[in-house]
C-alpha cells in the first residue's frame, strides 16, 4: 500500500482490480493509484473531492452512495451520470487554472503541464505519461451528462440512509 497527497486529497494505493473511490479527501484506488495530476483517474476522482468541499454531508447521500451502486449495477452508464461529469468539469477547470493553462511558464503540449484537451476528449493523447500505467492519457472524461430513468432510483437510495 502506497500514500501520496496532492492539494489537500490522500491517495491510497490498494489491491482493487478496477478504478478508484473518493470519501472525503481520501481517494482509494488500483494498485500504482498516485496524488498526480498526470494520471487523469487521479484528476476524475480529486473532482470527487472538490464535490465533497461544496457539498459537505450531502455529498455522501448525493454522490457517493449513487454512484457507488451505479458503478456496480449499470457500469456503462457510470461516465455519463451527473455527479460523474460534474467531478469531471470541477476537476478540469481546477487542474488546468493551478497546473495547466494558468500556471506560470505554461507552454501548451509541454509533459510539464496539465493538459485539459486531453482530459476532456475521447482519444486524445496527453502530451505526458500516466505514471500509475506508463501510458499516455487517451480515455476522455466529459463534461457532459445525460439523465437516466434509473437516476431517481439511485438518488432515492442515497437519500434512504439520511
């Protein structure tokens, strides 16, 4: 087991076989899971934690209770709920204004610096190597969400446990 922290998150690296969970400021993930922004899981799940930081105790009846279960339940809907592209759009905006286009000395397409692009879009490769895969970044995460019937399942679940 690895612990990182980057900007108030701990990543934890443990033994899941797939993806990772956010819980306050912790974000549990696969085995080689870094506090890094070059790793676009780690961004995804830090957008987790600033819902979190808005939120407060709603977000565990709002977002992690629901999304847990529709990861679980419906897996090819996940990316396209909600809470999922609303951690997307926050992270993105947050990565790219302290590590991307708004750092100082930012050179667009330079491995030095977050790519948002990359991040968003669908087959775009990061100008930088993911360092948990030694692969460079290519699954986008979008910003764009689509409601699901089963959303108000989800929701009324979450809301059972307050």
């Amino acid at each position: 087991m690895d612990v990182t922290h980057l900007d108030g998150a701990v990543a934890v690296s443990t033994t899941i076989k797939k993806g990772a969970f956010t819980l306050g400021n912790y974000i549990t993930g696969l085995r080689g899971f870094k506090a890094d922004w070059r790793d676009h899981l780690f961004v995804h799940e830090y957008g987790h934690y600033l819902q979190g930081q808005i939120m407060g105790p709603l977000y565990m009846t709002t977002v992690a209770i629901p999304s847990f279960m529709d990861a679980w339940i419906q897996p090819e809907q996940h990316d396209s709920r909600w809470y999922e592209t609303m951690a997307n759009s926050l992270a993105g905006k947050y990565f790219n204004k302290v590590y991307g286009s708004g750092a100082k000395g930012y050179t667009e397409g330079s491995e030095n610096y977050f790519d948002l692009k990359s991040f968003k879009e669908e087959n775009t490769s990061s100008p930088y190597m993911n360092p948990r895969n030694r692969n460079f970044n290519l699954n986008g995460h979008s910003s764009k969400f689509t409601l699901h019937f089963s959303d108000i399942f989800y929701f009324s679940f979450g809301r059972s446990f307050m």
